[in-house]
C-alpha cells in the first residue's frame, strides 16, 4: 500500500510539472501585447485552471504561482510579483471552490469562472493602485496606472474568457483518467 501511495504521489507531482511547464509555454508563446500597460495577453489561464479543476487547490495553487510565473521571469519580471499572487490565487479558488471528482459540472463552471474573474479583478488591482504605489519608490514598478489599468480590463477579461473556456474543455477530456487510486484530488 505504501509504495501505491507513493507512486500516486509521483504522479501527482509530475503532472503538476507538466501543467506548470505549460502553463508557462501556453504564457510565452501566444503573447498579444497590450501597450498601456506593457502587459500581454496569453493562453497559460487555461491550464492553470485545469490543474485547480483536476488537482485541486494545491494543484492549482503550484501551477499558478509557478508557470507563469517563470515566463513573466523570462520576458516580463515587473509583473512577477502580480503573476505569483494573482495566478497563484486563481488556481486555489478554482480548486476549493471545484470541489472533488463528484462535484456536479455546474460547480465546475463555477469554479472556473470565478478563477478568471479573479484575474481581471486582481491584475486590475495591481495596475491601478499597487504598482503605481510601489512606483514611487522603486521606479521599475512605474509601468502603469489607473487609466492603463482600465484600458487592460478588456483584454483582460477576453484573456479570462478563453481561459475559462479552454481550461474547462481539456478537464473534460481529461476527467476521467485516474491519479493512483483516486479519480481527482484530495488537496
């Protein structure tokens, strides 16, 4: 029993790496730039938000923090702070709020949508008051205000859309493969 405990375990954290791998690609090599802000739209959403629907919040909480955040590292890394917490942020709501392998598809939906709406919302947050704030001191941080903040929201949410919708479509390819011994998460 101790070695499939193991094994599920291993598991677990090579699709995490898998889904952090690319959600980091899925970040860099569609990037549509959104002048105002120096910011980019992207389709790593999607596979934060199938981890958080699949792995649950862990899951989702890893793979959000950490995928995207290494393509911001690479191309972007004033938005590092910004990408940890608010991508970080949507793949543990999308996995709370999912719930288990029996959780009817509406909650699902739920789930997901929730998670792209905390993008739109945290990253709008960010621009407006934290990195205008954070600018005053640490001129690196001086890339954007409430104004470009506003002009993101668009983008932002058209980002959340297809995230949404992609990451929901590749859990339901995927739901019904089996992790070890269990059909989705116990995070």
């Amino acid at each position: 029993m101790e070695t499939s405990n193991r094994n599920t375990r291993l598991t677990r954290i090579g699709i995490m790496a898998a889904f952090t791998a690319l959600s980091c690609l899925g970040t860099m090599v569609i990037k549509i730039p959104i002048p105002a802000t120096t910011g980019y739209f992207n389709i790593g959403d999607m596979f934060v938000i199938l981890a958080g629907l699949w792995l649950g919040p862990i899951g989702g909480l890893v793979v959000g923090a950490l995928g995207p955040t290494i393509a911001d590292a690479i191309g972007f890394p004033v938005f590092i702070p910004a990408t940890f917490v608010m991508k970080g942020l949507e793949g543990l709501l999308v996995g709370l709020i999912a719930g288990g392998a029996n959780a009817s598809m509406v909650r699902k939906v739920i789930a997901a949508c929730v998670g792209g709406a905390t993008i739109v919302a945290g990253y709008f947050m960010f621009e407006a008051f934290i990195y205008p704030a954070l600018g005053k001191s640490i001129p690196a941080f001086a890339v954007t205000d409430i104004g470009a903040a506003l002009v993101e929201i668009i983008p932002n949410s058209v980002q959340a859309v297809i995230g949404v919708a992609g990451g929901l479509a590749l859990w339901r390819a995927v739901k019904g493969v089996r992790i070890g011994n269990q059909d989705q998460h116990q995070s």
